[in-house]
C-alpha cells in the first residue's frame, strides 16, 4: 500500500512552520517533507521532528532567493560557488534530521546564456553534487518543474531530465516524479512510472488543474496509486499540493491509506 508523507511547506500553513510537524503526525501522517529547512537551526528541526513522532524524508537544495522568484542555481553558471556551498549546507542539515534524499532544482534559462553552457553547468553541478551526497550515504533526486506555473524553468519535462541524468551518470541520482507537473507537461503518468520505473526516486502529487488535493480535478489517483503499488514503489509519495481549503477538511481521500508504513 502507498505511505503518504505530509509536505509541510504546503500543506497546515495556517500554522507556523515548527507546528505543522505535530499537525502532520495528528493528522496521521507518519513522515514529512518540505521545501528549505534552512531557516532554522538544524537541531531544532531534528528535534521537533523526533518530538511529533515523524520522519523527515525528503527537502531541497539552498535554491537561491526563493521569494524573489528564484528556483534554483545549479544552472546558472555566475553561481557555481553558490551552489557547491549549498550542497556542504544541505548535507549538514540532512544528515543531522536523519534526512535520506535531497532535490535539486535547475533554476531559469538566462537571456543571453548560450543554452548549451546552462546544460554544461547543470551537469558538472549535478555530478559534484551526487558525489557529495555519496560520501554522506544520501541519495540525490532531479525534478523536472512544469513551465506553465514556473516560466522559463530550465527543466521541465521528464525527458529532458532523464537525459540529464544519463549524462550525470551518478548511481545516486534518481528522478523525482511529480505527478502534477508532469501531468501539465505530457500526460502518460502510468506509462511513465512503469517505463522509467528504476529510475524513479521519489514521488510527489497533487490534483490538476489546481495543484489541489487528490480527487479535485482529472488524474485518476486510485489507478495511479495501485499502479505504483504493483510496481513495488517503496518509497515515500509527497502530497505537496495546495488544499483547496483547509488541509484537515481536503485530507478524505487519504483515509484508506493511514497507517500504510
């Protein structure tokens, strides 16, 4: 059965960031993920975690000046020493909240950049990264962000990651599949989680259109969450999606799978 983590950096917003980790456990939920963490002191998040009972499974790379419309930096190449720190930073945190996967976001094309030189960038930056990451024993997961919602984001399509990926040729880079984003780039959800399966290393939903919770728009998440479970998926899916009113009120369609640990 699929285990469902609560995003925090979507879903209880009507609480500060340090009480949605209680929140997620009362709501059932057994592990959490979120955007940054950084705006905290490592051992207070570690510590509010281990005190709500949750695990945290999954958070990003420092992705530059996030409220100033930034999403991400590892293509962008006036800011490799930016990111390589960020990686250091990330590390530290993940390995301090028992944090098993880091995302990378690509970050915008560059008027003016030669598209090739962005691609050059992200590579080198995805190959330090990952090699990083396995000295620490982490795992590094690229996501592909659709360019609808985010203009001009550097990598939005499945494809076009996994030949990132293929490129990269680390053994501890994964692709993080997003089935809302994915879904307003291509479609073919099923047949993309069973054809790029092994590649797959970490799931996120949410409803389209929207970004709502399951069950509020097209994508049919029954079939999609069986497919997944007969795949032998065993890792976390994110329920990073905006409630359409409050996360308690939009959290029916989770009832069947509480407890899925």
């Amino acid at each position: 059965m699929p285990k469902f983590a609560a995003n925090l950096t979507m879903l209880f917003t009507e609480l500060p960031f340090l009480a949605r980790f209680q929140a997620a456990a009362a709501a059932g939920f057994d592990a959490v993920e979120f955007l940054f963490p950084y705006d905290f002191e490592k051992e207070v998040v570690a510590d509010t975690a281990r005190g709500a009972g949750v695990r945290v499974i999954l958070h990003n790379l420092p992705c530059g000046d996030w409220n100033a419309g930034e999403r991400g930096i590892a293509c962008l190449p006036d800011r490799i020493e930016e990111f390589r720190s960020g990686v250091a930073k990330a590390i530290d945190y993940a390995t301090a909240l028992g944090c098993p996967t880091l995302n990378c976001l690509a970050g915008l094309t560059v008027e003016g950049v030669d598209p090739a030189r962005q691609r050059a960038v992200l590579v080198d930056n995805l190959r330090f990264a990952a090699a990083a990451l396995a000295d620490a024993d982490l795992r590094l997961v690229l996501e592909p962000v659709n360019d609808i919602d985010v203009p001009r984001f550097y990598l939005p399509t499945t494809r076009m990651a996994l030949g990132i990926m293929d490129e990269v040729g680390a053994t501890n880079l994964r692709l993080q599949y997003d089935l809302y984003h994915q879904q307003r780039m291509a479609g073919e959800l099923a047949t993309t989680l069973e054809t790029q399966f092994a590649r797959i290393g970490h799931i996120q939903l949410a409803d389209n259109p929207g970004r709502h919770e399951p069950g509020t728009g097209e994508i049919n998440y029954p079939y999609l969450f069986n497919r997944i479970d007969a795949l032998g998926y065993t890792g976390w899916i994110g329920c990073e999606y905006k409630p359409a009113t409050t996360t308690i009120a939009g959290l029916g369609w989770l009832a069947p799978y509480l407890g899925a640990t």
